[in-house]
C-alpha cells in the first residue's frame, strides 16, 4: 500500500502535459541597411546575415550590434558551427572566422545547388551531380559520392547523411566514407526531408508523407495529405510537423502515421515549421508568427512583427536556457528591414541606479549616506512614544494624520528634491 501511495504522484506528474516556454517578448531590434536573403544564423555569442547588397554581416547575439561586414557573394544557404561561417559563393565554398570574418580556407570547384549543412565536423555540399564532404577545420575533402538534382538541405541523424533529390531518390550515406547504404523511392520527387533518432521523414510530389526506417531503408508508413508538403519539416519524440500549399499545419504520429491534430491557418506558411519548447513555430506570410501547443495543435497565442516577413527568410529557433528564443527578419515589400530577437517575458533584470535613465525632476546620485537608519529615517524607527502631562491631552482623543514630509533620503540613496514645474498634459 506504501508503494502505491508514493507512486501516485509520479504518475499524476507524468499525465501532466509539459509547460511551453513562449517567447512573447521583444527584447531588442534593430534597423538592416539592407534586405536579406536567408535565414539569420546563429553561432555561439554572434548571429550572421547574408545580405542582398552582396556582403555578409556578423551582429551580436546580445544586442543586435553589428560586429562586421565583409564583401561577399553568396549563391546558397550558408552553414555555421564551431566558430566559422561555411558560405557558397561562384564555383567555391570557403570558411570564415567568426571573430572577423577572415577567410580561413577555400574549397574551389564546388557549385553548390541546396542549403550548406555543418554537421559532425564535416560540411556537406550538393552539386550538379555529386555529394561531398569537406572538413570544417581545413576544407580537405572527406569523400565524394554521385548524385545530382538535390536541392533540399541533407539531414543527418547519427553517422548517416540522407538525401532527398528531385527526381524521387532518397539515399542514405555513411558519414563517415560517403558510401551508399540504402536507396528508397518516392512518387513526383522529395519536397521536404527530416530524420531523428533512427527514422526518416520525407514529403512527396505525390502529396503524400514517408517515413522509413533510417538503419535499413524499410518502408514504416504513408499517409495521402491531399496537398504538396513544403518548407521545413520539425520532428521530436513523439510527433513529426509539417505545413502543406493548402495552408493546414498537420501533426502524425512518428511511429504509426496517424494524424493526431490539424491546424488551418488564414495565412500561406512561408518556409514550414518549426519545434522547441513544446511549441511549433509558424511563420506566415503576413506580420505574424503562429505559435501552436505541440500535444493538441491549439493556438497558443501570436507573435506580431515590426514588419512583413519575406517568404525566403525563416526564423532562426533555438532553445535557450530560460526559454526559447527567435530571430526574425523582417522587411518584405516595404524595404524596410529589422532584425528583432524575440524571448521569454519575465522579470527586468536588477540595474544599478546610475545605469537608469534619470527621470524629470529626480536626478540619481550614487554616493550611499554612511548613516544607521534610525538617523537617517527616524520615523521609520518603533519605540515608546513621547510622553506627555495629562493636562495636554484633548478630550476626546482625535487622531490625526501625520504632516506630510517629503522624502529625501533613503539610506542608500540620495534624491534631490522634486522638480516644482509641472509635467505638461497633451493637448495643451
């Protein structure tokens, strides 16, 4: 009886659905000269951006600060890990430090068609007709495999690399020698790829979803969609994500396929989902971020923007400690780019009083008054009151209000007194 009493409250805890982390606060943004052409990347403290005036600029993660801008040309999604930004330019991809953006080493004739992947130390390039592996410390190339027509970003799970191609092939490379392991086929080519934790996920032209079993091959399961899967596909343990032409944001579940929930949006979804926090993040063509609960696929509430997105830009979704946190790039049509960080609402951090921006009338002065606070602040102290003779006493006894003191010193802390102007109401 002991046992199952003690148990009961673990499993009361196990039924209860986990606590999203919502980013619904802004907490900087900052004006872009310039419009950009692809997802922020983020790399340790320093976020990097491709811009279409054909530079490269490098801000900090903590501010938006920008840190540098080099020139550069940049003809597919760039990669970034461990310190350097990997980046497809002409006929070459080469890495850039992260502190400066010095180039660190060139890889030539390599013509990049899909999104750069930076995984396990290697850096994946699809080409015209081949898939190769470069080293992210020196460029050397690891091992090269034919294979053309992929212009989906590989996924990587474990040692194995896959590929999705748009003539339907589906190939499983070992990450290690690029050997071919296994090829599967699907109907109207491959619009979207994911894998995690020993399956693989993949939207076809037929509208429909496969899974298939990463080690073998095999086919897992199937399911008609009715619509094109597009954009980016989120898996984690239990569902795998994803967002179709007829605007519907639909969770299966990763093992069997059956659909568990449908989102319909009012919007197209611009560049898929994404999943953290027990969230999935929908970014739709419009000034807003849809933000749906993970178990049921109800609305959990609405980023709005400072501006349009642009349909090729995609949110960068990290989970962070204390929350998730995104970055947005917004401009569109209107030509006017931001970059805003999104986080976590919660308490204002403490900031020193000579930090704060004085406010009218009270200037802040940082030197303490090295006083007990019985001398400082008499009134606050409680002992016996003053005694007085009886014949002083009214009858009956009224109370009264203290006078009003201004107050003027808090140990601590000095205030000079109030400014007497008074504060100036709209409208005259």
């Amino acid at each position: 009886m002991a046992l199952l009493i003690a148990c009961v409250p673990a499993v009361a805890r196990a039924d209860k659905p986990p606590v999203p982390r919502l980013p619904v606060a802004a907490e900087w943004s900052v004006d872009l000269d310039a419009g950009v052409s692809s997802a922020p990347l983020v790399d340790g403290g320093r976020i990097y951006l491709t811009l279409r005036t054909g530079h490269i600029a490098a801000r900090s993660l903590k501010d938006g600060a920008e840190l540098w801008r080099v020139e550069k040309v940049v003809t597919a999604t760039s990669a970034a890990a461990d310190g350097r930004l990997y980046v497809a330019g002409g006929d070459a991809v080469e890495a850039l430090r992260g502190e400066d953006g010095a180039r660190l080493w060139i890889a030539p004739r390599l013509t990049a068609t899909a999104p750069l992947v930076a995984a396990g130390g290697l850096v994946l390039i699809a080409t015209d007709n081949e898939i190769v592996a470069v080293h992210g410390n020196d460029g050397q190339v690891a091992w090269r495999q034919k294979g053309g027509s992929v212009t989906q970003p590989p996924a990587v799970d474990g040692d194995r690399v896959f590929v999705g191609a748009d003539d339907g092939r589906i190939v499983a490379l070992a990450s290690d020698s690029g050997a071919i392991l296994w090829e599967y086929y699907v109907t109207g080519g491959v619009t979207t790829l994911a894998a995690y934790r020993g399956r693989v996920y993949a939207g076809g032209g037929d509208k429909r979803v496969y899974s298939l079993d990463a080690g073998r091959g095999t086919f897992r399961w199937s399911f008609f969609v009715g619509s094109l899967p597009t954009g980016s596909m989120a898996v984690d343990d239990e569902h795998v994500y994803f967002a179709a032409y007829d605007n519907v944001v639909r969770a299966y579940d990763r093992e069997n396929g059956n659909q568990r929930w449908q989102a319909p949006l009012n919007q197209r979804p611009a560049g898929g989902v994404y999943a953290a926090g027990h969230v999935v993040f929908v970014q739709t063509t419009g000034k807003e971020v849809i933000m749906l609960l993970d178990r049921n696929g109800r609305k959990a509430g609405v980023i709005t923007l400072p501006g349009e997105t642009a349909r090729d830009v995609a949110p960068s979704v990290r989970d962070r400690e204390g929350g998730i946190g995104l970055l947005i790039v917004t401009g569109g049509l209107a030509g006017q780019w931001h970059l805003t960080s999104i986080g976590p609402a919660g308490e204002a951090p403490l900031q020193p009083f000579d930090r704060l921006v004085p406010l009218p009338g009270a200037v802040f002065l940082t030197d303490p008054l090295n006083v007990p606070i019985g001398v400082s602040l008499p009134w606050l102290m409680l002992g016996d009151p003053v005694l007085v003779p009886f014949s002083m006493l009214e009858y009956p006894v009224v109370l009264r209000d203290p006078p009003l003191q201004p107050l003027t010193v808090l140990p601590g802390l000095q205030l000079r007194p109030l400014s007497p102007a008074l504060p100036v109401r709209r409208g005259g």
